[in-house]
C-alpha cells in the first residue's frame, strides 16, 4: 500500500509552525517514514502547479498554518482544499485568528498610514503608500493587496480538523498524524487536544484553593512571582480555566500566567467570553463602586481575553466610530 | 522593448521576498528589484495593548527569531519603566540569547547558506541543500547539527518557558531563577557548542578558505558594496549581542557615530518606496541618496559582517582568534565583501557559545533575586538588541495605566534592506549577460541575497530547505516568451 500523501502549507503566519514541524521532524522519524510529504513549500521544492495537476482529493491530509489576509491565501487555500481529503488547521492563527488577528481592531487604511507615515523614524514626506501596481523607468512592479480583514482559515474553506496553539505542541502534532495514517481521526470538526481546561493538567493544580476568590487582579511586574503555587491564586490573570489543555502548561514552568492559544474546549462558542466570565466569577465584592474599580484595573480587555482569536470570536473586528479613523487604543 | 523577469524565492504564489529583473533590448540588466510582499501591521495593533504582553506579542513578528524581538521589548520594558534589572537577570537573559544565537547562526550556516559554499555555488541544484551538506561533511556531524539544535532549543526551553515564543522577559529581570540542574544543563550544552563552533570553524577553513575559487568569489566584485556599518558593541567595543551602545563606522572604515539606542531616532530614518511592504533603513544625518553606495550615501549594513566591521575584537578567545584571521585574510577592515557574512556568522557563533560557557559558570547566574519591581510611572522606553539579523529597535510610548499608545518597530532585516537590494541588482547585472540566463547564473544571483540571512519584514519563513526559483522572461506586451525553472 502506497503511504498516504500530506501537505503543509502557510497563509499569513510568522514561521513559527512551520518551526514546530521541524522540531518533530528531529525526533520523529517515524512521521517521516509513515506519510509521502507531498508539498511544502519552506522545506521542499515543489509547485502549485505539481499541486494543481493533482486529483481531487489525491491528497489525504493538509496542514494549513497561518491567518488568511489575501486573495493569494485564500485561493491556495481553496486549491488545497479541493485535492485534500483532510484539512487541518495548524496553529492558533487559522484556527482562531492568533496574535496577528488583533489588526482587525484598525483598517486597514488606519495600518499603513501608521506604518508608512507617521512613525517617528520614516522619513515620508510625499505621503507614499505601498502600491497594488507601481510604474518605474524599466516596467511595472506589482503588490498583493490586503484583504480588509484577518480571516481564520475555516471563514475561507472548509475545515475537518483544528491543531490548536501557538505552535501546536509537538506531541499533539505527532498524535494527529499518528492517527491520520491509523485511521484513527475522531469525528469530524474535532479539535484534536484534549477537551478539558489547562488547569486540570497544570502543576500548580495543588495549590489552587477549593474556592478561589480575589479582590482584583495584579500585573506580572507588580509582583515577585513565586515558581510553585497557582498564578491565579496569586492574583495574576491567568487563562488556565477557559482554556484547553494539551500544551503541557510550558508557559506556568516559565513562571508566567496562560494567555489561551490553545483556544476554548469544545463546549465554548467564544473564547473571550468565557474566558472574561471565568475569571469575573473570581471577584470577590457585592459592592458595585468595588466591582467597577476590579474592573478597571483588567486594562486591556481585549488583548487579555482575544489576543488569539479576535478574527473567530463573534464580533470578529472592531467597527470604528464613525469620524474617528484609524479609531484608538481599545481600552 | 525591455523583458522581464521574476525570481520568487520561495514559491510563485506566494513569495515573501521576490526578485523582478528587467532587460533592455540588448539583453543587459536594467534594474533588478527586491519586492516583500508582506505586512501584518504590528506597529499598529500594539496600540491598546498592556506594555508588559508586548515581549510576547512581538516573538510573534518572528517564529524564527522570536527570542530577538522578545529581549528587545524586554529592554525597551526596563527603560519605559526605568528599572535596572537585577546583575543576575540580566545574565540569565544574555545566557538564554547566547543559547539562542548558536542555534540560530548553526541553522542557517548548515541549513540555509551552507549549501551555496559547502556544496559549492556552481553544483547541480538537487546537491545544493542539507543533503549535499551532509554528503560533503558526513551524516554524523548530520546528526550532530540536529543533536546541538535540540539539545540548544530544550535549554531555551527550561529557562524561557517555550522556545518557540518564550514568556521570561518582565520589566526590571526575568520571570523566574534557574534552578540548579538546569545550570547544569546549560553549562553541558555550552561546551557543546563551544567544540561544535570550533568545528564549524573547521569546516569553514578547509571547505571554503582553502579552495582559491571561493575566496576569489568572495572578494569579487559582484558581491562588493562600499556602504557604512552599523551593530552593538561593548564599553572596550567589543561584539556584543544583548547590550551596548550602537557602533557606526564609515566606507573607510572610521568611527562615524557611536550612540545610545534610546538615541535611535536621531540617527537611524527609514525610506518608503511604493514597491515594496518594506522600508529602508539609512543615516539620517547623512541621507537619503538613493540606492547607492559610498560615504555620500547614507545606506548601511547590520548583521555578522556588519558586526564586525564596527568592533575592535571579540571578547572571547577563539572568536578573537578567528576574528583576526578573518580581517587579515580578506584584507584588514573593513570588509566590503557580501559573501564574508558566511565567515563572520561562524566567528559570531564561536563567540556566542564561548560567552554561554562563560555565564553558565557564573556564580551569580544562579542567584535567586532575578526581579526588580518597578515603580516609576510608564512612558515611554526603547530597547536595542543584535538579532542574529542585525541591530533591531523596539519602542514604545504608553499612558500612565501602561497602554501603548504609539509603537515603533525597526527590525534587524531593515537595515539591510537597501543594501540587499543593491547586491541583488548589482549580482544581477554582473552575472546576466546578453538575454542568456541559466541556472548558476540564477543561484549566484539569489546567493547575493542570502548571505544577509534574510527574514523579510521578520517574515519571510526563510527556514532550511530549497528554494524554488522561478523565472519568467516576458517581452513588452507581457507574452511569456521563455521560462526557467530551477526545480
């Protein structure tokens, strides 16, 4: 029996999946040894036309990292679609949105004129734009355009599987492709993680108290952070209770709170959400002056509880008010 | 009528970096241009967001490089809250940076540009990546390559939380003490990198410096740009990665400027063309002259060579062997040969695992109090590092609660950009004679832009593997009249 095809691909992503496949590929030999890698474009030498002259559905899984932010993404996002039988979506930005996702607080217009003109190191002053067609002294040069907005991968195709996190861990990566090739793939739709929240695995879980109350939350800088006991516990705003596990908490080893790219469990339509009512329901007043004031001191709601999945919660972007172009900090 | 051509380095759909080369009538190069295509906008969606997640949404411009563009922003946290991290933290950072800048320098020596001097820049393009390294060098030092890598990212790991966007930078230190036996871990790893270093060194010198035809491609002028240099160095001015202040010496190879990075503005500009997502870093005292080189243009160069160029040595004692070798070899400085940023990346991984070594034996690197907490109220801090691309900016500006309200962002591949684009043009038009193009001549065009280790906009995915090159030649009404394609 031939060895079933796979394909990786990128959208708009920094490199850092593509870093986690390299990190299985070191020790994992057996991945290697068990799929055909039939199209990877930062690794290997292939075309979209080798993948064009593919059969429809010739390839049995394809894993697409990376947000969608233009019409060359989406296309070759949908191309892959029609020769895959699998889709998978790898990493928090096309599973979410991710961190780049959060630029659907601005336009676009909003983005290059901060980029291009009104940073305090450019020197700008015919106001020039980065253009979809330029004409020089020898020819024209083109550009891609930037979609409106930052699009999670299933708002462009249709998606089988989702690999959450920022990378996906390299033990949930080295599962899901055990069990394409086994067989073994849950039903469609599925997360492929497990489906509890990260402070069930965490190994803190000791020290958070039975009942956790607290009277405001603290800053990371504002404290010295003990290494053994509950972030939480200790005031910081961690995510552990909204988010799914799977990660291996690496970032509590590092002695810092969970910001959520792995995502919510399945039984969480928007991740931000319940992520701002899960720790809400931590506050301990019934004095509402106190309440306002606990409130407050979450300074950046949106970057706290969004800051992966703005693109896939259910405002997706922020409208700006009218005659404020370009609109301001959110908080 | 004047053809056309484009070189998309890494897939015609998709390039994050692309070359587009213009012929004239007679054949000859007109202009070659290097597009990035790419923006994510960081500068703008900062805006709003707490000062303190700033180290980890900005690893996000990278996940190459993450560790650079987190211990910026970790620097530029100290100075918006003008605290003095703890002598310890600020060791713990340079060791978990050190760590970093071998595994990242040995990547791209073996992975990425080895191919083009280990191989050889004129073998058959299916020996001309890793596996032609390994052929040459032998599969266990293969084996070796990926053994230092884990065993480098694992320590990143322990220390940092993740490799891959790690969480230790706060202002004021870092979030946790090292334990001991991982002190130990690190101090295994360093004499690791330490013999790999030298070994790279070895490999350079016989692969490379022994074979007269690379030297004579090195030293050619194709791959020459006089332009000024600019790169971090120490108080005895010295190489240094985490801190310093900023060095700048001229085509002549004099000091022209030294300054500190919170003094970035008054020295460094950047250039906006309407072709590329990218901006282009010059002097701002001396200008804006165009793509040009010389003292009259203000256009410099970051990175390994760039480095170099700046320093009076390296402040470890195989890496200033290797440095004197390297300026006596090609000439005394400074260097203006492209290509020697192969040989000068080797000499800065030498330099980075020696000082790993160094701190990992340092008593102090294990010293509980690794924080400071900071009082002062935000408002506004900048913080300089050398990625292993070059010298790279954070800065930030907040309200009093500590909210961005203005982020600016100069990453390390910028201040190369204009000069990359030169040496593109310049290889181009040396290389393409008469309309005739082949596969070489394409390779030795793409080398030209390689050896600055490229990471377009922090976002080119420039990871190991072969490029695919692609080269359309068009005639004036657009029709494909020939196509090359190196796959």
């Amino acid at each position: 029996m031939s060895k079933p095809k796979v394909a990786f691909y990128w959208c708009a992503s920094c490199g850092g999946c593509e870093e986690a496949v390299v990190d299985l590929a070191e020790d994992v030999l057996t991945v290697v040894d068990a799929v055909d890698i039939a199209f990877w474009p930062v690794a290997l030498d292939f075309k979209r036309s080798d993948v064009e002259a593919m059969a429809d559905g010739e390839l049995a899984a394809t894993f697409i990292n990376g947000a969608i932010r233009s019409s060359e993404q989406e296309e070759m996002a949908e191309l892959l679609r029609r020769k895959s039988q699998t889709v998978v979506a790898f990493g928090s930005c096309a599973h979410t949105g991710g961190i780049p996702g959060l630029a659907n607080l601005y336009t676009i217009e909003s983005i290059l004129d901060r980029v291009y003109r009104d940073t305090p190191s450019t020197v700008n002053e015919e106001g020039t734009l980065p253009q979809a067609e330029t004409t020089v002294p020898e020819g024209i040069l083109t550009l891609p355009v930037m979609d409106a907005t930052v699009r999670t991968l299933d708002q462009a195709i249709e998606v089988d599987y989702y690999l959450p996190g920022c990378p996906p861990p390299v033990d949930l990566i080295r599962a899901a492709v055990m069990a394409l090739v086994e067989g073994k793939l849950p039903a469609k739709g599925a997360v492929l993680a497990p489906d509890v929240a990260l402070c069930d695995e965490c190994p803190r879980a000791a020290t958070k108290p039975e009942k956790l109350l607290l009277k405001g939350f603290k800053r990371p800088q504002e404290i010295l952070i003990d290494v053994e006991t509950c972030l939480l516990a200790q005031g910081l705003l961690c995510l552990g209770p909204a988010t799914r596990s799977g990660c291996g908490a690496p970032c509590i080893s590092g002695n810092m709170p969970c910001t959520g790219c792995m995502g919510p469990t399945s039984r969480v339509v928007d991740y931000g959400a319940k992520a701002l009512s899960a720790l809400a329901s931590l506050l301990d007043s019934n004095d509402e002056d106190e309440i306002v004031d606990m409130v407050e001191r979450v300074v950046d709601p949106v970057g706290t509880f969004y800051r992966y999945s703005l693109p896939a919660s259910l405002m997706h972007r922020r409208v700006e008010p009218a005659g404020q172009p370009g609109g301001g900090p959110s908080a | 009528m004047t053809r056309e051509f484009t070189i998309d380095p890494i897939t015609r759909l998709e390039g994050h970096g692309k070359i587009q080369i213009f012929l004239n009538d007679a054949g000859e190069v007109d202009r070659a241009y290097l597009q990035v295509p790419e923006l994510r906008g960081f500068e703008k969606f900062a805006e709003g967001r707490r000062a303190e997640d700033m180290p980890q949404i900005t690893s996000r411009i990278c996940g190459v490089c993450p560790t650079a563009h987190h211990m910026a922003s970790t620097k530029a946290l100290d100075d918006l809250y003008k605290v003095e991290a703890p002598a310890s933290a600020k060791k713990i950072r340079e060791l978990i940076y050190s760590t970093f800048f071998v595994e990242d320098h040995a990547l791209h020596f073996f992975f990425l540009g080895g191919p083009d001097f280990i191989v050889g820049p004129t073998a058959p393009k299916a020996e001309r990546n890793i596996l032609g390294v390994l052929g040459k060098v032998g599969l266990e030092i293969g084996k070796e390559v990926i053994g230092l890598r884990k065993q480098l990212r694992e320590l990143i790991s322990l220390a940092g939380g993740k490799v891959i966007h790690p969480v230790f930078g706060l202002p004021g230190g870092v979030s946790r003490p090292l334990k001991a036996e991982d002190i130990e871990k690190f101090k295994a790893g360093a004499a690791h990198a330490v013999e790999f270093g030298k070994f790279c060194l070895k490999v350079f010198g016989d692969i490379v410096l022994a074979n007269a035809a690379y030297v004579d491609m090195i030293t050619s002028d194709a791959y020459t740009h006089r332009t000024y240099y600019m790169g971090m160095v120490d108080a005895g001015n010295k190489v240094n990665f985490y801190d310093g202040d900023i060095r700048v010496v001229d085509p002549e190879g004099r000091e022209y400027v030294k300054f500190s990075g919170g003094d970035y503005l008054g020295h460094v500009a950047e250039h906006v063309e309407p072709w590329s997502y990218m901006k282009f870093c010059y002097l701002k005292n001396v200008g804006w002259k165009g793509f040009s080189e010389g003292g009259e243009s203000g256009i410099y160069s970051v990175a390994p060579l760039a480095r170099l160029n700046v320093s009076d040595g390296m402040a470890t004692p195989v890496a200033q062997e290797a440095y004197e070798q390297f300026f006596s070899t090609l000439g005394g400085k400074p260097v203006h040969h492209t290509l020697a940023n192969h040989w000068a990346r080797v000499i800065e991984l030498v330099y980075a695992a020696e000082r790993m070594a160094e701190l990992a034996s340092d008593p102090e690197i294990a010293s509980p109090d690794v924080r400071t907490i900071p009082t002062a109220t935000p408002k506004e801090g900048v913080g300089v590092v050398e990625a292993p691309r070059g010298t790279l900016f954070h800065h930030y500006a907040t309200n009093e609660r500590g909210l961005i309200t203005k982020a600016n962002l100069i990453v390390a591949t910028q201040g190369n950009a204009a000069r990359t684009a030169m040496s593109v043009d310049k290889a181009a038009r040396s290389m393409i004679k008469g309309g005739e193009i082949d596969e070489g001549m394409l390779n030795q065009v793409e080398m030209a832009f390689r050896a600055y280790d490229p990471c377009h906009g922090c976002a080119t995915h420039t990871l190991p593997g072969q490029m695919p090159l692609i080269v359309e030649v068009r005639d004036a009404g657009g029709e494909l009249v020939s196509e090359l394609r190196r796959d």
